[in-house]
C-alpha cells in the first residue's frame, strides 16, 4: 500500500495554460494540465521545462473566470509518447487564488462524490 504525502487534494483536469519565463518576459511555450490540486499540476508540455526551474504559468479554471497567474517549479520531467510530462509545484500563489483553486476542487468533487 502507498502513502499519499500530497498536502491538497488533486483532481483530474484538462485545461488549456501558457508557460512564460520566470519573469513573465517571453513566453516559453503551451501546454495542458494533467490534474491540479491547490499546491500544484501536472503539465504535458509542447517543450521540455528543466527540473527546478521557476516558471510563470497563466491558465484559467473555466471559461469564464480570469486567469490565474502563479510561478511554479517544476519538480519532475518526463519524457513520454506523447511528449514532455512535468510535475509542477505552486509558489508565492498567494491565498486569494489558492482559495479561487480549492473551491473549484471542492465543487468537482462534490458534483463527482456527492460529498
């Protein structure tokens, strides 16, 4: 049996996000998310991140929503079929998008569970 050591809960999301250097100068590249939780996502990439790498990443969580702009590092890369997969940890996200995050899981999960 594993242990879970993720602080927040994740859930699976595919969004559409953009990918800028740390100071939010140039844009790196696109990508999709994988899943997010409060404290981070995964990210298939359409470029290789290096590892400890600080990014700015700007998405939104529904079409109507602003977007969210939140620096992350990435954790772990991975290189797969279907390209460039990262885990991307959340940094200086700062409490009001936190809450814009962990609200947006709540609702998914309680539509999904009925918790």
């Amino acid at each position: 049996m594993s242990i879970n050591r993720r602080k927040f809960e994740r859930i699976p999301l595919i969004l559409k996000l953009e990918v800028y250097d740390k100071k939010s100068t140039g844009r790196v590249c696109t990508g999709v998310t994988s899943n997010i939780s409060a404290g981070g996502l995964g990210l298939q990439a359409h470029a290789e991140l290096k590892k400890d790498e600080i990014y700015t990443l700007i998405f939104s969580l529904s079409a109507d929503s602003k977007p969210i702009r939140v620096k992350g590092k990435v954790c772990w890369t991975y290189s797969s079929d279907i390209g460039p997969l990262h885990g991307i940890e959340f940094i200086k996200l700062g409490l009001f998008n936190r809450f814009k995050i962990k609200r947006f899981i709540n609702k998914a999960l309680f539509a999904e569970h009925g918790k």
